[in-house]
C-alpha cells in the first residue's frame, strides 16, 4: 500500500516497481466571471498573508483540476482532455528558465494530480489515487547531501513513510536520482521503522529521472515528466478553495476550511436566480445521521442538485442503477439578499422507463454563502452546511 502511495514524482524501486514522476499547478487571479457578474475573489490582504498569485493560464489548470478526485484517478476523458491542454500550454510558456539552477524548486511539493501510465505497477495505480492520504515530494540540491524524498502523511495521528533518493543536477531541468533508504515514522513510535526494500540489490530499477517541464515564476507550482512517462502536477501551497476538496477527501478540517474560503467572499452584487443553474453533486454535508430519506431527499442531503431556469429544482439519489429519488420544488430569491425560499411540492421514484409519484412536501429557507464557477456553500434548514460541485450549466 504505502508502496505504490509514495511513488510520487518517480519511481519507488521494489521487485515488481515502475519509475514515475509528477507535477502541479501555480498561481492564481480573480475567479471567472459568472453570467457577466465576478465571482468571489480572493482578497489581496489573503493573497499577500499566503503569496499565492496564478497567472490566468495557472489559473486555467487550477479550473481544470477541481473536482478531480483521486488525484487524476476519477477523471472523465474531458477532465483529462482538459487538464492536459492546460500543462501544454504551461509547458510551451517554460515557466522558470533552468529550474534546477534555482532555489524556487527546494522545498515540499503536495501532489496534486498524476497520470499513470500502463506500466505502473497495480499497487502504484491503486495507492497514488486514493484521496485519504496526502502524497509529498521534498527538493533539496544544494545541501552536501542532495535528495529528492517521497512522502505518503497517513494522517497527523499516525504519521508517514518517507523514501529518499540520492539526487544530482544532470542539466537545467533533469534530475537523476538512485533510491538508498525508506522509512515509517510513526507518532506513536520513538524509533523510525525501516521499509524493506533491498535497495543495492535492485541495480538500474533504483535508478531514474525526473525532468521538470514547468515552474512558476513564484515557485509555486511545478509539473514535471519522469522517465515512465507520467505527468505529475504539485503546489508548494494551495488555494482556499483546493484547500476546502482537500480538507473533504480526509475528512478533517472541512469547517475551518469552508469559514476560510467564506470569509473570502466579498461580492458586492446580489447573484440573481440564474446564478445557480447547473447540475451540482453534493460533495459534503454537515447533517445527522439520522434523518429520514423523505427529509434526505427533501433537503438535497445526498446525490446531485438540478437547477433550471425559473427557479425549478430537482434534488436526485441515484439508489443504485436504474433506480432513483427525486424531490421537484422551486426556488424563490429573497429581496436584496442572497437568501431564498426553498419549497419541495412533489417528489418520485424512477425504476427504468417506470415512475411513481411520492408525497414530498418541505419548506425551507437556504443561504448562498459562496459560488463560483466550480464550487458552491450554502446553508440550510437546522444550520446544515453544503458544498456542491457543479458538473454542468443548464
């Protein structure tokens, strides 16, 4: 397991091991524009307190990679499509002349997305995608001891394993590295644990390269090709609203995550009904365990949201194939603010080409606290707290 985890940026060595390398997104500018209004903004006073800044093409690839879960495992073909047009035209800008010759490449990187291609091994495939942990990637050269280290964080409770490479500078973007020692430090141990892997005995399969195709100007991101193939991109920091996915997929953090990204929230126009248009999976909700599946439904509390012109709404839960609730209402925008009325009239159960109506009646009222062109926080009945992604406009 933590094998194929750490194996971020290239190659872990083992029996059955295939090299890999990686890269990631940089700096970032006001949100796009929504239906002609701006969407939220991140504040300048933020911006200096974490020197985050994208250009608009890093921008482009932080669009393209919200929502992505897995770290590229769970992409759709246009996920990929697009995500791979916003490294090309990064790779074509070159970024930082040189990267290896700069200090901006020192330092942990968060892996932010990877392709894996089909000489990864089957724990690499399984292990680099799963979102409960968080993968790393130190960068020091110019130390009399130059490494480059992966890094699988468990959790801050339980700890990490760390695979470390002796590194040299080939050129102004190659890095050559051999794999020499691995280990698992964990919080309840006084003492590292030794991953067992034979390193001198496994010759050329310790061995690789990792090329960084782009760094930006504030060493922010980087995306960088190894000698498998794989594409990876990395952030040295992340923005509040990959901070928020982040925070989700581990499951800690979410609220103080969402107040951070909330509290960047300082648009100036009242966002109209049409705001909301669009298809929205419910990434997150605050709610108890307990509540009914009439009130599930009702409340949007699991499956995807429809918003449609007018105001119509259709809450969705896709059961299992084939078979789905709805809950059909309206939503009505309260006067000069960014409050509306919530009212579920109707509801149904679809089995294939078959549909049953359902007694689904609910009032309720819903504040937007934020949206932009991926993401949206509201809040609704007893205080639950929403985060939607937005797979499509209507």
């Amino acid at each position: 397991m933590a094998l194929g985890a750490a194996k971020l940026g290239f190659q872990i060595p083992s029996f059955s091991s295939n090299p890999a390398p990686f890269l990631r997104p940089k700096s970032i500018k006001p949100f796009p524009r929504l239906n002609g209004r701006r969407s939220p903004m991140i504040s300048s006073s933020l911006v200096e307190q974490q020197d985050i800044s994208f250009t608009d093409s890093e921008s482009r690839l932080l669009e393209a990679l919200l929502g992505i879960q897995g770290r590229g495992r769970a992409a759709s073909p246009q996920q990929l499509r697009d995500v791979e047009d916003a490294v090309q035209a990064l790779e074509a800008m070159k970024g930082v002349l040189d990267p290896t010759s700069t200090d901006l490449i020192e330092g942990r990187w968060q892996l932010i997305f990877t392709t894996r291609p089909g000489t990864a091994s089957p724990i690499q495939r399984t292990f680099v995608g799963v979102d409960f942990f968080k993968i790393f990637q130190e960068v020091y050269l110019r130390t009399d001891d130059p490494r480059v280290s992966n890094i699988v964080k468990f959790s801050d409770a339980i700890g990490e394993l760390k695979v470390e490479a002796a590194a040299k500078i080939k050129d102004g973007k190659r890095i050559l590295f051999r794999f020499d020692r691995a280990a698992f430090s964990f919080k309840f141990l006084p003492f590292k644990v030794p991953y067992p892997v034979p390193f001198r005995l496994l010759g050329d399969e310790a061995k690789g390269w990792l090329d960084t195709t782009y760094l930006s100007q504030n060493g922010n991101i980087r995306i960088s090709r190894g000698n498998k193939g794989t594409t990876f991109v990395l952030q040295k920091k992340i923005e509040p609203r990959q901070k928020l996915l982040s925070a989700i997929s581990v499951g800690t953090g979410i609220k103080e995550a969402i107040d951070e990204l909330v509290s960047l929230y300082q648009s100036e126009v009242d966002l109209e009904p049409e705001t909301l248009e669009g298809e929205w999976q419910l990434l997150w909700a605050s709610q108890s365990e307990d509540e009914s599946w009439s009130s599930i439904i009702a409340n949007g509390l699991k499956g995807s949201q429809i918003v449609k012109r007018g105001g119509h709404l259709e809450n969705q839960v896709d059961v299992f194939p084939n078979f789905k609730l709805q809950a059909i209402g309206n939503l009505i925008k309260e006067p000069e603010s960014n409050s509306y009325s919530v009212m579920i009239h109707n509801g149904a159960i679809s089995a294939g080409a078959l549909r049953f109506p359902l007694n689904i009646e609910n009032k309720f009222n819903m504040d937007l606290l934020y949206i932009d062109k991926k993401i949206r926080i509201t809040r609704g009945s007893k205080n639950i707290l929403f985060v939607h992604l937005r797979l499509t406009k209507s």
